[in-house]
C-alpha cells in the first residue's frame, strides 16, 4: 500500500517538485531567521559570555548588561564581606572610542578587570600572554578588533598585532595579546585592560564601578549565592548561566524580575526594540507560503489522482485506508522538503559562522520546532485531500 | 524519462538526508565556538580566612604614622643631610634652607656690636672726665673758691656721663640680643627630625625651592621596623566591627601569602573614602571606617609602605 503510495507520490515529478519547493522555502525560510533572531538576541549578552564570572552584581535598578548603572568603588568590598561569596572582584565594561594611527575613529567595547586576579579575563588566548596586561598602558584586543583597528585589514602586513599601539581617548594602549571573543550587539570589538588603567581611560566621573563579578562559596550554587548577595549588600545579583528559565525569576503582575543576566537582557531587547516583530513577522511569512504552496499543491496532486484513488475505493479500499496513504505522502514530501531546507540553513549557518556575520545561533529546539511546523502544514494539506476523497463517489470512476 | 525521475526521487531523499546530517554539524561546529562557562580566574583570588568576614582595602602606612615634614616658610634648599632609607634620630638635621639673608644680616648687626661697644668705653672717657673735674672741684675747701652754680654743673656733667654710658650698655645688650635673635633664625631653617625614624621618602634636593604647602612635603618621615595597616570599611559595613577582631592581610597582586594582623585601634572619624587607586584623589565616593592594624616585618617578600593590600576582618555575620 505504501509503495502504491510512493508511486503515486513520485509519478507527477513536477507537481512532487512544486511540493518539495513549498516546504523547503518555509522550512528554510523559519529556520535562516529564527536563528539570526537568537544569533543577534545572544549577541545582546555578548560581554556576559566573554566577561565569563558566575555571579554579576550591579546596581539596584540595572536591567541588562550593556546598560549599567555605575556604582561605588567601596562596593567591591561589600560584596565582598558576604560569607557566601568565594571572590569578588571590580568590572569595567563601557563603550569608548578608539583613534587610529591615522586619525580614523572607532568605537570599541572595553573591559576593565582586576590586575591581580585578572578575573574576567578572555579564556581563549590567540597569541601573547594575558600577564603582560599587568605591563603599563597594554590591552587585549580580540579577533574582531583586527579587523577594525587595523590601518589597512586587507594588507596582512598593515595588520595591527602585538607591540602596535592607538589611542583610547588620547593615551596610549599598547596590544600585548590577541583573544577569541564573542561579538557584540554594537559591534565593536572587545578590549580588555586592566580596571585601574580602564579607569584612566574613561573620562572622570563619580561612580565608574560598573559591575563587581563574584563567584559562589564552596557548597554554595549560584542562585544561594546571588540571593545571599541581595540580601546583605542590597545591589542586583544576577547569576550568569544561559538564556532559561531560573529559580529566582518573580514575576509581579506585567513585569518579571529575572535571575538570569541573559534572560534579563534579551527579555530587555525583546521588549524594548523592534527586532521580535520584524523576525517574527518574516517567521510568520515562512508559515503561509509553506501552508499555501503545500496545500494547493497537494490539493491539486489528490485532485489529479482522484481517479486512481476513486478506483481503490471502488475495489473495496477503505477510507480510512487511503486516508492512511494521502498521510503517508504528505509525512514524506514533508520530509523530504524539511532535509533540503535544512541542508540550504546548514549551508548558510557555515558560512556565517565562519564569517562571524550575520549573527546566528541555532538552538536544538529551532529544527526540532520547525518540523514539527513542517508537519503541521503537511497534515493540513493532507487534510483537505482526505475531505475531498471522502466526498467522493467510487460510482464516479466507472461514469466517465 | 524514468532515469530523470529516479534520479529526482532518490536524490532528493538524499539531500534531505544529508540536510539532517549538516545541520547536526552546524550544531557541532556552533557549540565549540561557544565561549566556555565560567570557571576560576586565571590568578586564583586569596581564600576567606574566616567563615563570616568583612573585607576592606588597606595601605601600609609606618607604624608610627608617616610623618610628612614640613618647612616653617618657604624657601630655597641649600643643603639635604640624609639620604633616603636613612634613619635619623630625635634632633637629626635634614636638610637647610638658604639662610643667606639672616647671615647678612648678621653681618651687620656684628658691627653694630663694636659700635656700641666703643660707644660705651666713649662714655666710659667722658664720665671719667667728668668724674675727675667733680672731684677736684670737691678737693677744695673754701666754699667762695667756686660759684654754687659751677658745682652743681660738674655734679650734673657726672649724672648724665653715668646714663649715657647705661644708655650705650644698653645698646650693646639689644645689639647682642639681636644678634642671637638672627642666629635662633637661621637656626630655625635648618630643618630637624621630630623623632626616630627612617627617611621613607625623599622630594626635595639642593637648590630645590621647598614650599609650605602641607599637600607636598619635603620628606616623609617613619619607623619602618614596623608596619600598620589603615584598613577603609565601607559605612554600610561599619556596625560589624568590633575592637579586637582578628584579620588577615594579602598583598595586592600576590594572593598567596597571608600577614596575620594585630589590632590597634578603630578611628573615631569616619571620613570620605579617598580612592586608593592613585591619580583618582578626588573621586570621593563614600565614606569609610578607618581601622589601624599592626603588622610585623617579615624577612620575605619585603614590604613597603604605601602598597596596597586586601584585608578580611572577622566578623559576625550579618544576621
């Protein structure tokens, strides 16, 4: 029966064509945006994953991390004192602007962190050594900042590289290591120095203590700890897992408190930008053609074979029977279209991984989700096949 | 006809295929780009000595407190005694302003001495000389010899003989006063160490022009034998300290040797946290509970005043 089916399925190559071309643009087209959605979302907690610490504590009213409220340099000390805490130490973090030899400007994300512990340190070193950041006026720049702050990228030997220098707000940093690092939402690179030279960097201000970072006690996870901390100090303690539900979200009528730092800052951007909508709308898109393409196509496929299907039915075949089979069709060229959909996302998932750009990160839920949508449409489509065959006569084959 | 369709069948299933297996790859390749979750700073950060601790940043001061010597006007150095690292006992010289103007002085008021001096053997003459025609004039007995009038002239002649020559002593002693006067100045500019000590900072050389101004001192002045540690605590955490807590001090930069420290005294005066951290000074944030610790020297690593360390002070714990 199943083989019957297959035939039938493959027999009318163009219409088999018209259905696969349906679902692998609607699978494409949800999986190629949902994952830039989520590449540019986690790009938003780009210094939460290269500023790597358990804890982040920041002041009381703070939302998400690239919007900080400085706090008090005693704070450091406080956080410090709690007796679930196992270190704390200060963090930098503050967009500034970087001039080039050639008097070009750039904006660059940097990172302040504590000379002694270098606590926040990049993890993936390129070249160089992270101790000499203890050498006056040196930084770490990241692959990204190569490309950027280098006078001619194109030409390898104008490339910036370790002993080469530029200006972060008129004094001079010097490049003692390269790093692997995530990019950020504003696209500037990252540069680490130490919290006391990233202090010199900035221009004065009052308060500059961005965040202090703090790691759990022994025994302790990170949520006791984070809660620990709010209690005693009265800062925000975020814990820094991932993106997900966590133990400490409250949610008071509208609004969630989250404990997460991830969460909190893509649920910021998700509620405070329009990129939800606009992926979301493209998303949406994806859904119709698929439904429309497969549905009229598979429609007209039953149609077409009405006659076929009229003289099984005639032979005896029961309804439930060939419903059976119009299904088994609509899972294969589901299938089928769902595995070319993938494989043109895949193609393009490499390429910008490799690239670095367009943003993209793939959850396992996005293919899962999208064939399960996939299957949706193709049971749909399925659907009115089935009506369409149960509405028919088997007396009609023999009248024509 | 048929091979085209097969090979449409066939080779769309394996696409679909291999489209499942690339996306396992991307999924693959995406998670070893991921940064990895947070684990240990590359320094690992000192351990709590204590269960329930307040932290605090400190500096090392001498014990006796660093004396910051001042100049009492401001001038020219002429000359530095002592040499930095060197230790000077109560009285030391250290170094001299210019003094050449007193010294000028000087001069001429040593020459106002032999003025009055030969001032006074002038009136010394002259008071002789009266004293002489007084007593020969008293040398004769007839009274008609000499008019009444001419007598008490001599006697008169004699009086103001002996005050000018008190009048010329005097000026001998205000001139000797004044002499002593200009050397008890000069000596003032010579600058003297108020106690024992070691010289712990040098800023001032020869020819150098030494200012009053209390922000930068000519020299800094402490006993180094020791050390005490001025330990700033945070308000917010100033109700957990107590006389007599036990605390633990760790060098910045070098987490993993501890001090032991002893408890001095808690200063009464909380005052503006003025930022250790150096060009920062008025950057005033909050203010701090001043807690002074007492450290011994030890042999190694060698420690100097004015670093920066990292204290635990045991405390109870909030609740």
């Amino acid at each position: 029966m199943f083989s019957l089916a297959l035939k039938m399925l493959f027999g009318d190559t163009a219409k088999y064509l018209m259905l696969v071309a349906g679902l692998f643009f609607a699978t494409f087209l949800i999986v190629q945006q949902a994952s830039v959605f989520c590449g540019l979302m986690r790009w938003t907690t780009a210094t939460l994953k290269n500023v790597a610490a358990p804890i982040y504590v920041v002041e009381e009213q703070v939302e998400q991390v690239n919007e900080t409220n400085p706090m008090r340099d005693t704070d450091v000390a406080r956080v410090r004192s709690v007796s679930a805490v196992r270190w704390a130490m200060p963090l930098y973090s503050g967009i500034q602007r970087v001039r080039l030899a050639d008097g070009s400007f750039k904006t660059v994300q940097l990172v302040g962190i504590d000379a002694a512990s270098l606590a926040g340190a990049p993890q993936r070193m390129v070249e160089g050594n992270l101790k000499d950041l203890r050498l006056p006026n040196t930084v770490v720049i990241d692959e990204l900042a190569i490309e950027r702050l280098s006078v001619d990228f194109k030409d390898p030997a104008k490339r910036i590289k370790i002993g080469d220098s530029f200006e972060i707000n008129d004094i001079e940093a010097r490049v003692v290591g390269i790093c692997q690092a995530m990019r950020s939402f504003t696209g500037g690179p990252y540069i680490w120095t130490t919290y006391e030279r990233a202090l010199q960097y900035t221009p004065p201000q009052r308060k500059m203590l961005s965040a202090v970072i703090a790691a759990p006690g022994k025994g302790m996870t990170m949520d006791q700890a984070a809660a620990a901390i709010e209690k005693e100090t009265g800062l925000r303690a975020y814990v820094n897992r991932d993106f997900g539900k966590n133990e400490r979200d409250v949610t008071t009528g509208k609004t969630t408190r989250y404990g997460d730092f991830n969460t909190a800052t893509v649920w910021w951007y998700v509620k405070n930008t329009g990129i939800p909508i606009s992926f979301g709308t493209t998303v949406v898109i994806g859904f119709i053609v698929g439904v429309a393409i497969a549905c009229q196509t598979f429609y007209a496929f039953v149609l077409d074979n009405l006659k076929h299907l009229g003289a099984l039915k005639a032979m005896g075949m029961s309804n439930f029977r060939l419903s059976l089979m119009l299904i088994f069709q609509a899972f294969t060229v589901g299938i089928i279209g769902f595995g070319l959909g993938l494989l043109a996302s895949a193609a393009f998932a490499m390429g910008a991984l490799k690239n670095g750009q367009p943003p993209l990160y793939m959850p396992w839920q996005i293919p899962v989700a999208a064939f399960a949508v996939i299957q949706v449409i193709c049971m749909l489509a399925a659907l009115m096949g089935i009506i369409r065959l149960s509405l028919y006569e088997p007396a009609m084959v023999f009248r024509a | 006809m048929n091979f085209f369709s097969k090979l449409l069948r066939y080779g769309s299933l394996a696409a679909a295929l291999l489209g499942v297996v690339a996306i396992i790859l991307v999924s693959r390749t995406q998670a070893e780009k991921q940064m990895p979750p947070a684990g240990d700073p590359p320094v690992v950060p000192p351990r709590k000595p204590f269960a329930h601790s307040v932290a605090a940043t400190g500096i090392l001061e001498a014990l006796s407190e660093n004396v910051a010597i001042g100049v009492p006007q401001s001038g020219m150095v002429s000359e530095v005694f002592v040499k930095v690292n060197d230790s000077v006992k109560k009285g030391d010289p250290l170094f001299k302003l210019d003094d050449r103007d007193l010294l000028a002085q000087q001069i001429s008021t040593r020459a106002q001495l032999d003025v009055a001096g030969s001032q006074i053997s002038i009136n010394e003459a002259q008071l002789a000389k009266f004293s002489a025609q007084l007593a020969r004039l008293d040398a004769v007995t007839d009274s008609r010899a000499i008019s009444k009038d001419d007598m008490e002239n001599r006697r008169q002649d004699v009086s103001i003989a002996q005050a000018q020559l008190a009048a010329a002593r005097a000026g001998l002693t205000s001139a000797e006063a004044s002499l002593e006067s200009i050397s008890m100045l000069i000596e003032r500019l010579t600058i003297r160490a108020p106690r024992d000590g070691s010289v712990i900072q040098l800023n001032i050389r020869a020819g150098e022009y030494a200012a009053t101004s209390p922000k930068s001192p000519a020299m800094i002045l402490g006993d180094i034998d020791k050390l005490q540690v001025r330990a700033d605590i945070d308000e917010q955490n100033a109700t957990r300290i107590r006389a007599g807590q036990k605390a633990y001090a760790y060098l910045k930069g070098d987490t993993s040797i501890s001090f032991p420290l002893e408890f001095i005294r808690v200063e009464p005066y909380v005052i503006p946290k003025v930022s250790l951290t150096g060009s920062s000074i008025e950057r005033v944030d909050t203010r701090v509970l001043q807690v002074i610790y007492s450290l011994e020297r030890p042999e190694d690593p060698p420690l100097y005043v004015g670093q920066q360390v990292d204290l635990f002070i045991e405390a109870p714990d909030r609740n």
